[in-house]
C-alpha cells in the first residue's frame, strides 16, 4: 500500500466515525451494529474499522459480541486538552 492509499483510507475511516457519531446523536446514543450498516452509506469493514477507532479513544462503548453489538456514545469522553 501506498502512503496515499494509506492516508486515503485513514481520511475514510475519520468521516466514516463522524457518520457514526451523528447516526448515535441522532438516535438517542444507541444503535446496534446492523443499524449502523444499513442507516450509514460506508462498506460494512470501514463501519467496523471506524466504530473500532472511536471505541480505542473512548467515545463510543460497544456492547456485546459481533455479529450484531450495541453501540453507543459514551456519556463520559475523554476530555482533550490541547
């Protein structure tokens, strides 16, 4: 892979979290996994890339075991200081 494929597939990944996010707002903070494919318009593995991502940085929580988890936001993310 290229370093413009990899940066190409990394900016995929970030707006692909930040559809997560407005679907989980949108959605009272809650939606199982197959909500989440079918309510997004992004290839099943980049939602799974993508809910992986902001679970690592503590903005969303994960519920269960694939197939079909619960995803929600956190009510309490990490703060960010810069």
């Amino acid at each position: 892979m290229t370093q413009q494929q990899q940066d190409t597939m990394i900016t995929w990944i970030g707006l692909c979290a930040g559809e997560i996010w407005r679907y989980l707002d949108s959605h009272a903070g809650s939606a199982s996994l197959k909500d989440l494919y079918s309510g997004i318009s992004a290839p099943e593995d980049t939602i799974l890339m993508a809910a992986g991502w902001l679970g690592r940085e503590g903005f969303i929580l994960i519920d269960g075991n694939l197939p079909n988890p619960q995803i929600k936001l956190n009510p309490k993310p990490p703060s960010r200081v810069s």
